[in-house]
DNA sequence: TTGTATGCGTTATCAC
DNA sequence: GTGATAACGCATACAA
C-alpha cells in the first residue's frame, strides 16, 4: 500500500502531518483557515490531505472545544403515519438551514423505547431534543434541561417537568367540527378515537363531548368508540357503529387513519345501499380532496408546526433561557381536504 | 448550586469521581460493569452518578477505541415523497434493530446538497451511508470506501465508484405495465415522466419504448412528456395529452406523483364528458384503492427495499468485503392499488 | 510563520 | 479492588 493511494484507515492529523512534514498544528490551522501559514507549506498539507484522502473529524473538533455537536433528535411516535413524516421533512428542512444534522427515532408509541432512545440520544450529546412523547412522565429529562441539553415537545405536553411545547387545537378543531354537524342538524354523531389516555386523542374528545354539550345533545355511550388503532379496527369500528339499531347519521374521526378506515367502511355500507353518513376527520392527507365520498376534515399545518418546533428550540440553543413557552398551532375546518400533492420530484 | 442538584455544565466521570471519592477509572469500571469493583464502592458511585445527573459520553467513548460511532446516515432526494419516506421508516427501524442511530439528510436532488450532505456526515464519522444518487458522479467516495466506510446505494446505481446497490425493477415493470395497455388494444399510449437522466426515470421511459416496439406500435413523440417535475406540473401535461387532436387512449406515468396529477386532469375532463382514459401509474400509493377513478399501479415493496439496503450496509459494517453487490427489488401489477393505510396510531 | 505543551472525556494498560 | 498514566484526534495558549 503506496502512501500516496492512503492507507487502510481513516487518516488524522498526524498522518497528514507525517505525510507532509509539518507539525499537526500546522495541519490544523490549515484546515481551518484563519491563522497564517505559509503559501508553499499550505500547499503541501493541501497536497497531503488530498493524497491521504483525510478528511477532519468534527466528533474529535467538538470534544475538544466542549461546545455544540451540531445535532438535534426528532423522537416520534410512528414515523409510518404521514402527518409524522411531513413533520420530520419540515424539522429536517429547518434543521439543516440551521446548519444542524437531525437524527431521528421511532417510537411506536412504546414508552420504554422512547426513553431508550432519548438516553441513547444523550449520551450521543445532541445539543437538544424535538419530543412528540410517548411516554406519561419526561421527570428524568429535568436535570439534563438544566444542563444544556434543549428539549421541545410536540404535539403532546409533557409531564413531570417545565418545558416548551406546541400543540395543535385539539380541542378547538373538534369542538368546532361536531358543532358544524350538529348545527347541520345531525342528533345522533358517533365518535371514532384513538386512546384517550393519549394528549390529541383525550382533548379530541373533550372537543367532541363539549360541541354535544354547547348543542344541548346527550352524550350516548353507545356511540363513541376510543382506543382504536388504525384504519382496520377504525374501519370495523364505524361499521359496527353504523350497522347498528340507532346507527348515526354523521360520524367525527378524532386522526386521518380513523378517517380512512371510516370512509372505507362507508364505501362499503354504500354500497349494499346504505344510508349516506356525514364525516369529518381530524388531520388532513393527501388526496382527501380525490374521493367522491363526501366528507370534511380539521386541517392544521404540519409544516408548519415541524418548522415552529424547531424555531424554537434553535432559540434555546442560541441561548434563550426564558421561562417555557407554549404555542399552540390552530387548526381550520376543510372540505373535503386541500392537501393535493404537492411535492415535486424532479 | 449545591452538589447533590448537580451543576450547570454535563458533569464528567471526573466530576463523578471527585463526588464520589474514587478515581475516573472506578467511575469507568462501574459505568461499563464488567470489571469486578467492590459492591459499597459501586453504591457510592452509583449515587454519585444519580445526584449529578451524570450521562456517558458515548462521542469521547467512541474517540477513545477509534471505533464505529453506531451512527448510519440516510441521504434521500426527497423525503417529502411517501415513498421515500417509507423507505426511511424500514431504514430507520432496521438500523435500530442493528443498534445504530440513523441521521437523515434531504437533498432535494441537489448534487451538491448531496455532497455537501455527504462530507458532513463523513466529517462525522459515520460507520455507512445509504444514498439515493442525486449527482452524476460518486468518485470522490471511492477513498473513503477503502478506508472504512461502507457505502450502499438505494434506488440508483452510483457513477464513478463501484458499490452495492439495491434498485427497483424500473424496465421490467414499466414494460410490462405498457405491455399489458397494449394487450388490451391501445394503440396511442401517452407517457408522462420525470427527468429521463435519473436513472429511473430514464429506466421507466425504456421500458415504455420496449413495450412499444414489442407490440409493434410507433413511439408518437407528441406522446411522451417527460421532465415532469410534480404532481401540478403533471397534470397540466395529461390535460394537454388527453385534450389535444389525437389524444392517447391510454397513459403510462412514471412516478406516484405523476400518477395523481394524471387522476386529476382525468378527474377534470371526466367531469366535462371527457372519454374515459386508461391509465396505469409506477409506485403504489396510499388510498389509490379508494380513488373511484379507474387505474392500476406498478407496485413494488418500499419497505423491503429499506430493509434490503440496510441489511447490505449491516453486512459490510460486520466486515463483508466481498465485491459489490447489485439486488433487484422486483415489480407487480396491482390493480386499483393496493397500499392500504395499515399502520396503527395507538 | 511554525512548533510545544496541554486538555477535552473516556478507556487500555499496567502497577499497586 | 483500585489508581496512575497514556492515548484517541483535535484545538487553545503560549513560546520560539
């Protein structure tokens, strides 16, 4: 193996200044620019780096001078939903602007996974953490908060500990939603959810059972179905719901693979003549707008919470040390969804 | 600050040490077990550790045995795309199963996004890199693949480097899908595609032309349209397509984002009793089973080419070193589509 | 303009 | 069972 084709490791400093007959500071300052080095010298650690195939070590540069490691972890829940992956495009995008590197980490809703992951995260030393939590108390994360570690959650506030947090208008957008039905005049409106235990999935609800309150309607058990999963179970959910003796004539999906599995189930009632329900869903998606059924959605701008979240935790590590924030994303109502595709693929 | 709230700076194992009154090297043996240390010893450290709050530092681990850093990178042209965030979900969950954390990197495709992605998570030590090529040419990796970095390509195969790649079957599927318009008596089959100089898509439009020329038809130029970017653009195209004087009776679209834009156009002119146009697309896509318009997609396993790709890069960072290896991730005919929204929200 | 000593947080090695 | 020392790759402080 000829020095000059690089060696079968990765090469440091002192290769390159063995290589290039200069001490390793002068490698060093050559790679970093600023200080002076001489024109001829330069050129030969250049000749060296390049022969050598050496590129700097940013983990060994971070050590050295204690500071930022240039990375942030996005922790969430299901990765797979497509509201979650709009996310991460709008932290990544946000991210890198910043000049941070993003990992990313999929919980699927398993607490014991997510504070895995955050520890891995830690000890990793990124510079903050962007949490949609799975867990039901973020406590051990208090020590770290005073320690330079940012954290901000998203989509669900934490408990156990102060820290910023955006949230969309749970509550609002299906308040406002079932009020819609009811004032259409619908008495009977089913609810589809997903656990209630869960941030989203509990305020949704309490959405949900105010608009029935504010429209002087009874809440009847019967018609509500909670901890649903996925579209399957949502889908075997409405069907049941609404082949039942005192089906309703509308239907409110508290996420968009409950509205899925709603729709699919309409489709099929539908089609053995079946009564046309009314639905809305929380969470826009993509071709909600291409179906003929008729339906409606509570929009919000995933965008644009992926890029508030990461706004605000790129001021924490600008060095804010104001008291924890809380920004909550509104949300709109939209028939029949707006969310064409819009990306491009070049 | 009293010591047992712990500092304001990440406590060390020397900080530890000190608190605990033993030496780093205590410290070390508790923290990693292994070495036999005496159980009140161990307590005193171990509470040490809890009052300071205090975290490994897996960077100064990594530094010390100049070893892998458990970290892969994931460099896509658009994570935007379902499918390619699909492919990031199965790379992500396949890399945690390995015990390596992923850092994803969006390169919008942007040659030199993608290598400044690159040499950033070079820079970073990363153990592999999975990408999906946006520039032309990939030699400037050829030195770090020597020296122990291991690198697979996704989707489409470097220029300038010899590597393991996993791709699609992009000609066999894209024949086969025009094959089979032409089967059914379409003589005027339309095309809309993305950039012909990407790989797939100048694969998909081969294809198209082979199936063509298998069935004996002419490949009327005034029915391809390729450098489609997106799904707005795409629509415009199968619009000005199927509206023109000899409008095709079929359509061939390369991408998931071609596709929709195309059932939107259709969408359109069925509206204004417009003929109904065949159309089949490449990618499978979510809800393409609800869409009441007819069609048929080029289906393939997003998931299993993430798991595939990341599996090679598992197989090299365990010490393959055999000569590259190109897998073709096969293509099937799915009717109406058949991606269902199968994934949970608990 | 260039080099030496030192330290970042951790661990391997060897001594006690 | 425990500790001192050196080293990982790099950069700061200071000296030459």
């Amino acid at each position: 193996m000829s020095p000059a084709t690089g060696g079968r490791h990765r090469p440091t400093m002192r290769d390159v200044a063995r290589e290039a007959q200069v001490s390793v500071m002068t490698v060093s300052r050559v790679v970093n620019g600023g200080d002076p080095v001489n024109p001829q010298t330069r050129q030969r650690v250049l000749d060296a780096i390049e022969r050598l195939g050496f590129r700097p070590n940013s983990l060994a540069r971070g050590l050295r001078h204690n500071r930022s490691t240039g990375l942030i972890g996005l922790v969430v829940t299901n990765l797979a939903n497509p509201f979650y992956s709009r996310l991460a495009v709008a932290v990544e995008e946000t991210a890198r602007r910043l000049g941070l590197a993003l990992i990313v980490g999929n919980t699927d809703e398993d607490a014991a996974r997510e504070r895995q992951l955050v520890e891995d995260l830690l000890a990793r030393r990124v510079d903050g953490l962007i949490i949609v939590p799975a867990g039901e108390d973020h406590g051990y994360l208090a020590g770290d908060l005073t320690r330079g570690t940012s954290v901000v959650f998203c989509s669900r506030p934490p408990r156990g500990i102060d820290a910023d947090v955006v949230t969309v208008d749970d509550f609002g957008g299906a308040r406002d939603a079932v009020a819609g039905l009811a004032a259409k005049g619908h008495h009977r409106i089913g609810y589809i959810g997903h656990l209630a235990r869960i941030h989203t999935g509990g305020e949704r609800l309490n959405g949900y059972l105010a608009a029935l309150a504010d429209a002087g309607l009874p809440a009847a058990e019967e018609l509500v179905r909670v901890g649903i999963t996925g579209a399957e179970e949502a889908e075997r959910a409405a069907a049941d719901l609404l082949g039942g003796p005192a089906a309703p004539t509308a239907l409110f999906t508290s996420n968009n693979l409950l509205t899925v599995g709603a729709l699919r189930a309409m489709r099929t009632l539908r089609a053995v003549g079946g009564a046309g329900t009314e639905l809305v869903g929380f969470d826009d998606f993509d071709l909600a707008d291409m179906l003929e059924q008729p339906f409606s959605v509570v929009a919000y701008d995933a965008e644009l919470l992926g890029r508030t979240v990461t706004d605000l935790l790129a001021d924490r590590l600008a060095g804010e040390t104001g008291p924890p924030r809380a920004v909550v994303i509104g949300t709109r109502p939209a028939p029949r969804g707006t969310l064409a595709a819009r990306q491009a693929t070049r």
